[in-house]
C-alpha cells in the first residue's frame, strides 16, 4: 500500500523560505517520478514541480521556476520541495503525488498522478 506524507508547512513572511518534505512507503521510492501541486479553496490543483525517479530531470511551473527547488533523497525515501522568496500567492495546502507506472517521465499532468499525500498547509503574510 502507497503512503505519501507530506511535512514542512507551516506560517512565513513574504520573502521567506520553507521547505517540504514528503516521506513515501510501500515500495521501491526509487523507481517513480514524483510531482508537488497545490491548491486553493474553490481552485483547481495546480502542478508546481515534478522530478524523473533519478532525480536527473527536473521541471517546474512558470510561477515557480527560479524559487522553487524540487529534490529527492532515495536513500532516505523522501522528496523535498524547497521554497525560497515566498509570496502571499504561494498560500495553498501543498500535495505530493507519485504515478502507478515504475519509471515513467516526470509529468506536470495532474490525472497521471495516482497516489497523494494528505496535504500540507503553507501561508505566507504579506
């Protein structure tokens, strides 16, 4: 059985940094991509970074890109999501996800994600 658990959210000034992890259980972490969104009430969730299962490839949305640092340590089972110069618009509870298929491409493509985390809460003040 697949747990995804997300940690690291929590209340932070704008300009501030945060970071994400997400501790994965149930199989080999080392043969599947991984992927973080978020959302917002009343919105859709949004894709904000993606890994390939060995770390090599990275991708990141547009709002993101330049702030934000996806990484996964498959020793340890985990992937990150490091948020530096954080913006109001960045408050949403944050996801991590993990496809079914071993060693497929990284995707920003929310339904081609089958596991997800509980959710971890970030806000950032203005």
């Amino acid at each position: 059985q697949v747990q995804l658990v997300e940690s690291g959210g929590g209340l932070v000034q704008a300009g501030g940094s945060l970071r994400l992890s997400c501790a994965a259980s149930g199989r080999t972490f080392s043969h599947y991509a991984m992927g973080w969104f978020r959302q917002t009430p009343g919105q859709e969730r949004e894709f904000v970074a993606a890994i390939s299962w060995s770390g090599g490839r990275t991708y990141y949305a547009d709002s993101v890109k330049g702030r934000f640092t996806i990484s996964r340590d498959n020793a340890k089972d985990t992937v990150y999501l490091l948020m530096n110069s954080l913006k109001p618009e960045d408050t949403a509870v944050y996801y991590c996800a993990a496809p079914d298929r071993p060693f497929s491409a990284a995707t920003m493509t929310r339904w081609e994600y089958n596991y997800w985390g509980q959710g971890t809460q970030v806000t950032v003040s203005s």
